[in-house]
C-alpha cells in the first residue's frame, strides 16, 4: 500500500531544487574561473543535475501514484543514466581526457549513490506504511 506525498515533502524538494540549480549556476561560474580543476567541476555539476532529476522525478512519482507502476517509485537507474550522459557531454565539450574522465565518473556514481538514499529515506518513509 503506498499513500500519496505530502505537501511538506514536495515543498522541501522544491526548495532543495532551487538550491541545487543555484549551486549548478555556481559550479559553471567557477570552472570557467579555473579551467584546470574542469573535471571536477564537471563531476559536482553532473551528481547535481542527477540529484534535482531524481528529486524531480520521485515528487511526480508521488503525485501519480496511481497511474505509475510499483517498479517506477523509485528513479535511481534514470538518475544515473542522466549524470553519465551529463558527464560524458561535458567531458567531449570540455575536451576532458577519456581517463581522466572515467576517473572522475566512477566516483561521481557512486557519491551520487550516497546522496540519493539520503534523499530516498524522507519520500519512502511518507508514501510508504515503513520506512527504509
């Protein structure tokens, strides 16, 4: 049995949108200012446009509860789709090494992991009957 998301959770994932598009509007400011830092910058930008992707997708997962498979609550594997094409745009834009880049793509999928169950844990705890 899954219930329908508050208004309180979506308002926070809003917010936390916002921030996070401030924080990609910095991220792009900064690489620009240090051209030789630009894979990681690259990284940090691609977990964020996957962070606000899963946000985005997990409150609308939430409105359409009913019209949604059980198999779509969820939306790690679209998430991390979206930071690898990110990553691999950016790193042809940029011209980034192509070892250099899949040094920094490995642990940009995996920081990402670590930041979505901190954001999976509040959305199951309110559509579900249990938490985590």
């Amino acid at each position: 049995m899954r219930y329908p998301l508050s208004m309180d959770l979506q308002v926070t994932a809003a917010v936390m949108c916002v921030i996070i598009f401030l924080a990609l509007i910095f991220m792009v400011w900064q690489s620009r200012r240090e051209p030789q830092q630009k894979a990681v910058w690259l990284s940090l930008f691609s977990i964020g446009v996957a962070y606000m992707t899963a946000l985005i997708l997990m409150v609308i997962s939430g409105r359409l509860m009913d019209e949604m498979p059980a198999q779509w609550d969820h939306p790690y594997k679209i998430s991390c789709a979206v930071l690898a094409l990110v990553f691999t745009v950016g790193a042809l834009f940029l011209r980034v090494k192509p070892l250099k880049a899949l040094l920094h793509l490995l642990p940009s999928l995996m920081a990402f992991t670590f930041a979505y169950f901190l954001a999976l844990l509040p959305y199951s705890c309110d559509t579900m009957h249990m938490c985590l």
